[in-house]
C-alpha cells in the first residue's frame, strides 16, 4: 500500500497482514480524493476505523492540516504509529485509540469541527447511520463538509438528515463509495 499523490506520494505504507483489516484498494482510493477535488487546502480529515491510517495520510499528503486517526485496534494503532512517523507528519496527526463512540464525544467536548469524514468500518460491524446521526445532531461538520463511507456494494446509504445529504454514489467492483454533504439548513 501506498500514498497516492501530494508530498508523500509514493511513499509506502506498513498494513496489518490478514483478514482483521480490509486496506481501501489504491484505485478507491485515488478515485475519491479525486472527486473530493484532489488537494486540499488545509482542514480537519477525520479517519475513522482508520487501520493503516491511509485514508488520513493521504489527506495530509494532498494539504489537509490535520488527521485525525480514530481505531479500537491495538494492533491498528501499532500501524499507524509506525506510518506517521515514517512520512515525519506527527504534528499533523491525531491518534485516537479507541472505539467511534467515544472518540466523536472527545471531539465534540473539544469543539473540533472537520471538513472531511472517511467512515470505512469492518463490514460486518458498521454503524454509519449512528455515526451519522451523531455528527449531523452534533453539527461537528464546517459547511460544505463532506462524508466519505466505503462500505460492500450492497450496502446503501442514502438517508436524509438535518444538515447531511447524500449527493453521489459509486460503485468499484465489490466496493460502494457514498458521499454526503453537510449544510446547515437555511434560516
């Protein structure tokens, strides 16, 4: 696995062997920072269920100003660990060891309000709606944010919330990629 583009581009990453972890392929991968713009221009990129951290990584890589890296794994944060000291990006990373409950409650304490969410949980075990739902109660989104979910390619997400709206879908093989946008209702 690999960073795809920016400053660490090509760069490798370390990942979990086995079937614990399901690493988003390079090709999902470079197809959705692509329609996410390609490059940022700064902003917070919330990686959660983040195994390797290369979701996370590669916002950082493109101009995000921060990662943050959310995993209940011991073993996952070990990777991620390992992969933001070998790009030397710890000032611009976050790791949050611990399950999504918990690590969306220290945000919104914190006031933390992010640009980018990628929810690529294990696909037996997704609670999307519930992340959802919480960040979209919560408002911990900047307006025009956006939500990324890797999810199997039978799953659809395509709810309405108060300020999140599903706005495309794509499939790659077995994997369905859906975007949502945030925007505050209007007054």
């Amino acid at each position: 696995m690999r960073i795809i583009a920016g400053r660490y581009a090509s760069r490798q990453l370390e990942t979990r062997k086995g079937r614990e972890t399901r690493p988003t392929l390079d090709k999902v991968r470079q197809a959705v920072f692509s329609s996410l713009g390609g490059f940022f221009e700064g902003g917070i990129f919330l990686d959660l269920y983040a195994g390797s951290g290369a979701n996370g990584l590669e916002a950082i890589s493109r101009g995000a100003d921060q990662a943050i890296f959310v995993d209940a794994s011991y073993q996952a944060i070990q990777y991620i660990k390992k992969n933001v000291i070998s790009l030397g990006c710890e000032k611009q990373s976050r790791i949050m060891p611990m399950k999504d409950a918990k690590a969306l409650k220290i945000l919104v304490e914190e006031g933390i309000q992010l640009d980018y969410v990628y929810l690529d949980p294990p696909f037996a075990k997704q609670t999307n709606d519930q992340v959802l739902s919480f960040l979209d109660e919560h408002q911990m989104m900047n307006e025009g944010g956006r939500v990324i979910i890797e999810s199997a390619e039978a799953d659809h997400f395509d709810k309405e919330y108060t300020c999140l709206h599903p706005y495309k879908t794509v499939v790659y093989g077995s994997t369905r990629i859906t975007y949502y946008e945030f925007r505050k209702p209007e007054e």
